[in-house]
C-alpha cells in the first residue's frame, strides 16, 4: 500500500497533505488550530470528491459558517461571558477556546509500513498561555488513514505531579450538502439525553429519548440553536451520514464518545461533533464542576478518538 505526504504552503497557511494512492483517499491538515481542511475521495474520473464543509477552500466566506472542522480543547463551545474559575484562578477564552488559534510547530508524518499513515500534530504546556490553562498538560492530535477510514485521536498528558486535571475536547467536523435540505443523518437505536442550551448554554433541563433507530428524531429547522445529546445507553454508535444528491455517504463510529453535538448554521453542511464535555450553564459552575469535564490523573493520560468512512456512491 502507497502513502504520500508533502508539505504545502497556500495563502500564507502551512499544509500538511497525506494520501492513500491506492485507495484515492487524501486528507489535508492545516498547521493553524491543526484543522482538517480536506477529506477527499478520487472518483471514476480521476476527480477529488470533498467530505467537509467548503473542502480545501481556504478563502473567507461572505456569510455562514467559516471553518471546516474546528478542534475544540481545553474547553468546547463556551465559557458563560468568555471566563471561568479553575481552582481558584480566572481563565479566559473565546468560542471552542484556544487550540484552533494555535500554530502547531511540533508536526510528524508516519507513513507506516504499508497498512497505515499518519500526521500527529503536538502542543506543549509552554505554549499555553496561563490564562488559557493553568496546568502542565500536553496534547497530541493524530489522523490516521487505514483501510478507507480516517482516525482522529486524542492524546493528553497530566505532566502535573499532584494535581488532576480537568478539561474538555473535541472535534466540530461538518459534513458537506448539495443543501441543507438534501442531506440525512441515521443515528443508531438507543437511549439518548438531551441537554437544552437556550442561548448557548446549558438551562439544566435535559429530556430522555427512546429511539428505534433511523433517521434523525429532530427538526431540522432547529439545528442553528444545536442539539446536544448524551448517551445513555447505546450499544452500537454508529452514524451514517448521506447527501443523496451528491454520492456522498459517512460512517462515523462513535464508540467510546460520552456526548455530541447536532448544529447547522442553514447553509448546506451537517456538524456532527464527537464531545468530551458539555458547555458552560447559564448560572456558571467553577471549570473543574463543568458538566461532563474530564479528568487526569497526577502524571496520567487521556486517550480518545472516534472513525469516519467516506464512500461514494460511484466509488
């Protein structure tokens, strides 16, 4: 099995773009908030066919959503009024908090020995502003293309010695459309909690569903105001995404993500976010209380991640 990867540089963004030649499978990576800019299939006709919202274009939209899929850490969605306590001292931080602002320097290519590829794009704590985070914890984020599939995974490190940390990740994919009336998203049968977030953050009142599998439960309508949903239990969180109008089809395995999140702006795109942690509530609890926060051991680490499959439907 064949893997390339280059190194690119457009429109003042370094890009990293790594590719299963045999599989006509290809990611691109920006070095900025370490984004996935591109998932693309090749087609019949030697075309590459984009998964992600405006895929591979890196230009400014007039309106709508601007990103592709955002990585969200060491908090996701929002800090009430853009602050919180955390033991004791203030931290600051804007919508999805700091990682999509950063310039990841630290960036390795593993092309494997035939089976697998992989970017692994890494963060020290000395890159991290105290007020974005007061702990010593470090992240390395990798994309592994293998078998047809892309692997995103999370891997943080407590470098503390007698603290645990609390925090929050994520990744905010959103899946292309022909519209934002041609797409549909299957979601697996189970029971689910959803968490009301009127305004941006959490009122308190959640509400249990019980579902038998199928095509979403929910109006589409009111995606712009999001749909946050927990699993309660869940055997099988597989996901399939489809724009029947455009081939394009996305298996997304969720197993071992606790929450995620349902959100369209209008615009012809679905975000469907594997969640580790749950927004701020209107009447703000201190960061290490936030609803779904994670935890890290004293010099322990953290290990998740979640799958897409990208199909076409000539492919």
């Amino acid at each position: 099995m064949k893997f390339t990867h280059r190194e690119i540089e457009r429109t003042g963004r370094l890009l990293d773009v790594l590719t299963d030649e045999e599989r006509g499978l290809r990611i691109i990576v920006s070095r900025l908030g370490a984004e996935l800019v591109s998932l693309a299939l090749r087609n019949g006709a030697g075309e590459w066919i984009g998964f992600v919202h405006r895929d591979n274009d890196l230009s400014k939209p007039d309106r709508g959503w601007a990103n592709h899929s955002t990585v969200m850490g060491y908090f996701l969605h929002r800090l009430k009024d853009e602050r919180s306590l955390y033991r004791g001292r203030e931290i600051r931080g804007g919508t999805h908090s700091f990682l999509r602002q950063k310039l990841f320097t630290d960036v390795s290519a593993n092309l494997g020995a035939g089976e697998q590829a992989a970017l692994t794009y890494r963060i020290s704590p000395n890159e991290i502003k105290a007020e974005e985070y007061p702990l010593k914890v470090s992240l390395a984020l990798t994309y592994t293309l293998r078998s047809g599939e892309l692997a995103v995974d999370f891997h943080f490190h407590n470098q503390e010695s007698e603290l645990t940390a609390h925090l929050e990740f994520g990744l905010h994919p959103g899946f292309a459309a022909a519209s934002f009336d041609s797409f549909t998203l299957e979601m697996p049968a189970g029971r689910y909690r959803r968490w009301f977030s009127p305004g941006n953050y959490l009122s308190g009142e959640t509400e249990e569903i019980t579902f038998a599998g199928g095509d979403m439960p929910f109006d589409r309508a009111q995606l712009p105001g999001s749909f946050i949903l927990e699993f309660v239990d869940v055997p099988d969180r597989k996901f399939v995404y489809r724009d029947a109008a455009s081939g394009r089809k996305v298996v997304l395995d969720f197993a071992g993500v606790p929450y995620f999140t349902l959100w369209s702006d209008g615009g012809p795109f679905l975000c469907v976010e594997p969640c580790w942690g749950l927004t701020d509530r209107h009447e703000q609890r201190a960061f290490e209380e936030k609803d779904g926060i994670q935890t890290i051991a004293p010099g322990g680490d953290l290990r998740a991640g979640f799958r897409m499959t990208p199909t076409l439907a000539d492919y």
